[in-house]
C-alpha cells in the first residue's frame, strides 16, 4: 500500500543532516526502528525511491524522519535541503529493519543511528533503562542529536571521533580493543547499524571479545 505524506517542518540537525516532520496518515503503522520505502513527489524524482527509517515512536502523532543529504551524490538526498512545507512524498509499508529486543549495546555508525533514535525513544517511554549507545562519527560536527543522547535519563552515551585530533570524546575507530574496554556483560543484546563495513568490522571484534553470534543483532541479520 503507498500513503501520501506532507511536510510539516523540516530543520537542521547538523551541517549535512535534516529532521522532517511529517504528517501520519490513518493506517500507517510502524515498529520502533522499522524504515519504509520514500519517494518524492517532485518533477524528475516520482521514479526514485529511497529507503529511510522511522525516527518518531510508533504511537506518536506525526512521521518523523532524520536523513543525512549527501549532496556528491546527485541523488534524492540531495534534494532533502530544497523541500518546503506542504511538499510531498509517498511512503510505503514499512518493513524489517532492526527490532527492539530490550535493553543493550547500540552501536552506530553516522546516519546508522536512526533506527535507534526510534527504538531508544520509546524504551525511554516505556520506562526502559540500561542501554549503553556507542556512536561513532567522523567529527564533533557529525554527531546527530547530541543534546538529545546526553539528556535522556536510562541511557549511557559513549561518543568516538575518528578523524579530529581536538575532540573531547573518545578518540580512535572502533576495534576490539576499544570495545572490549567500553563494554561489560558480553551476555547482553547488540544492535549494530552502519556503513557495510564499519558493521561487519564490528561483528567480527564483537566475536572475537566473547560475543555469541546470536546476541549481535543487524538490519540483514532479521
């Protein structure tokens, strides 16, 4: 089934990353951390769909997505920034993704967060505590929703900078070695979302530091 969405705000949330509000159309329902096939109702771009991921709670009002525009790209995500309110898109049903299994290590890579800003949000409504978030971006600049994982109460936030030399996160690539030191019960539920590689790097170090293969969680492994 396809559903008509209408932009209802859209803002920055980092230099190259927008949160669009959308309106929810009767019908559309969603689990935390599930994405769904957009496409935007503009001239030229009717024939280009893109998946994305649901970043508002499945029992919210509204839609709202956070996507990172790639502007090198020449393609949707470049056109994110020029969308205005009352703009279009359609939106499939939605689909997979990464499910919430309860408390664990969600580990993130740049845009790779948007499932968990879903599932976290609402293991934050439900009452839900002891999740640890391990995010991992390029620059301080890249972090989306800093202020939002700092502030939410239930939730230990670890972020790693890989390429700035003056950031007061934690500095380096996530490895074995810094996630055997981040990391405490091995027993426990890990979320990874990412680049291809940065996920299968994870996994592999996951392994290797004790953790059992059915205990890593990943968007291809539902």
């Amino acid at each position: 089934m396809t559903y008509t969405l209408t932009l209802q705000d859209i803002a920055p949330v980092t230099h190259d990353t927008y949160q669009l509000t959308f309106n929810r159309p009767e019908g559309f329902e969603f689990q935390a951390g599930q994405a769904t096939e957009l496409t935007l109702q503009k001239e030229g771009w009717t024939d280009e769909s893109r998946p994305f991921t649901m970043t508002s709670r499945p029992n919210d009002k509204h839609l709202e997505f956070v996507i990172k525009s790639y502007p090198d790209h020449d393609g949707v995500t470049e056109q994110i920034p020029t969308l205005g309110m009352t703009d279009q898109v359609t939106a499939a049903d939605p689909f997979g993704a990464i499910a919430d299994r309860g408390p664990g290590v969600f580990i993130a890579g740049g845009a790779g967060i948007t499932p968990f800003i879903s599932i976290l949000r609402k293991q934050q409504e439900d009452g839900t505590s002891g999740s640890h978030l391990i995010f991992s971006n390029k620059t301080d600049k890249d972090i989306i929703l800093q202020d939002m994982w700092q502030s939410m109460p239930g939730v230990e936030t670890t972020f790693v900078v890989s390429d700035q030399k003056d950031t007061a996160h934690v500095k380096g690539r996530l490895d074995k070695e810094m996630l055997r030191n981040l990391i405490g019960d091995t027993g426990q539920p890990f979320y990874i979302c990412g680049p291809g590689g940065m996920v299968d790097d994870v996994r592999t170090a996951l392994k290797e530091i004790g953790v059992a293969e059915g205990r890593i969680h990943t968007e291809d492994g539902w």
